[in-house]
C-alpha cells in the first residue's frame, strides 16, 4: 500500500527529489568542511574507514562512538563521512583519487546525513539549558524544507520526526555528532542539562524505533 501511494502520490515524489537536491547546514551537508582537509599541505588518506562503515550500514554494527584524544583527527574523519554520504554534496570528483574512489562508489552522495557539532551549539545558544531545543530546532527546520508537510507545526521531538520522516517517505538518516561529549564535559555540574541531553541521546538512539530511522550512527568524542 505504501509503495502504491508513493508511486502516485505526487507530493511524496516531491520529497524524495527535494531530499535529493536540497542541502543545509546540518541536514544534507555540503563537502567544503572535508575539502579543507585536502587542500592541506599534509593530508594522509583514511579513507579505508569508510569501507568498513558501507560494510556495517543498516546493522547493529552501525552505531560507533569514536573516543580519542584530542587532535586525533575525530572531526576530520567526521567531515570526510558526511562528504562521501550527504546529498548535499557532489564529491566523485574529490574521492575519484583517494582509496575509497577506486572500489566502492555505490554509497556515494546516496543518503540524508544529519552532521552536528555539539560544541559549536553550545559556543551560539543564548542559554546551556537550551542547547537541546536549539539542536531540535536547527535540525527540524532544515528538515520541513526538504520534506515539506511531513512535519507537524507543533514541537515534537528530533526523534520522533525522524520516524515519522521514516515512516512516510521511507528514508533512513546517517546521523554524525562531532563532539558529543562535551555537555558531559562542560556541565558536569549542571545535572539538568545533562539530564535533557541523554535523554535527548537516549531517544534518538535507544531501542527498537531508532533501527526503523538509522542507517549509521557515527559520533566523536574524547571521554572513555
């Protein structure tokens, strides 16, 4: 019945080709950030990592949390997963010559990647209590771009749009948080804000409804 409406429907077909054109700041990340990192002087292909994320997709292997030391390049190889996956960007041309270039194209540019930078939330809210709410709705407006009417007006969760995303219009999200850890860090004093972020965590990734929405989850950060 869903794939009849979805064949008909030419709203539905709108969604599915504004996902494939339309590109944010968070939703659908253009490529620049991963092209810094080519123009350097230095640059050490690690592209290997992204063949074993295609081979995890879609698997109870594909939620990974990276912790390191700093300057280990956990933001670096963030940019370069949301370049490969994100519709918003083009980057055969960029990967045509690295490792990733010469085996696997079949991922490339295919899927609706949501990259946020916890920190520099945190570094622009107004208020700490409200990094959560500004995360939701940076994300959430970017999203009822690309998928106009899908979305409710009233305020729901990033969770719960994400499956109801899902559940309309079928598409699963790669999901890349840059330092996640960083409420831990800086507000380890602040039990309320905590609180609101892990269960802000714990919704988006806890359970059985999130396989429904997620393709890969790929976060950074540098506490055990």
């Amino acid at each position: 019945m869903v794939s009849l409406l979805i064949e008909n429907n030419d709203t539905v077909k709108t969604f599915l080709y504004r996902s494939v054109c339309e590109m944010g700041r968070f939703v659908n990340p253009d490529n620049s950030a991963f092209q810094v990192a080519l123009n350097s002087r230095i640059y050490v292909d690690k592209t290997g990592m992204i063949e074993y994320m295609n081979h995890v997709l879609d698997t109870t292997d594909a939620y990974i949390c990276n912790s390191r030391p700093r300057r280990f390049g956990k933001s670096y190889a963030a940019n370069m997963l949301a370049a490969y996956y994100s519709k918003g960007a083009d980057s055969e041309q960029m990967f045509s010559g690295l490792s990733i270039g010469k085996t696997q194209k079949k991922y490339l540019n295919k899927y609706d990647v949501i990259h946020i930078d916890v920190q520099w939330f945190l570094a622009n809210c107004d208020n700490v209590d409200n990094v959560v709410a500004f995360i939701t709705k940076s994300v959430q407006a970017e999203l009822r771009e690309i998928y106009p009417g899908v979305l409710p007006e009233e305020e729901i969760s990033l969770s719960e749009s994400l499956s109801r995303i899902k559940n309309i219009v079928g598409q699963k999200f790669i999901i890349i948080i840059d330092e996640w850890d960083v409420l831990i860090r800086d507000e380890a004093a602040n039990k309320k804000v905590q609180e609101k972020y892990i269960n802000f965590l714990r919704a988006m990734f806890k359970g059985t409804e999130p396989t429904k929405y997620i393709q890969l989850v790929y976060l950074t950060g540098i506490l055990p």
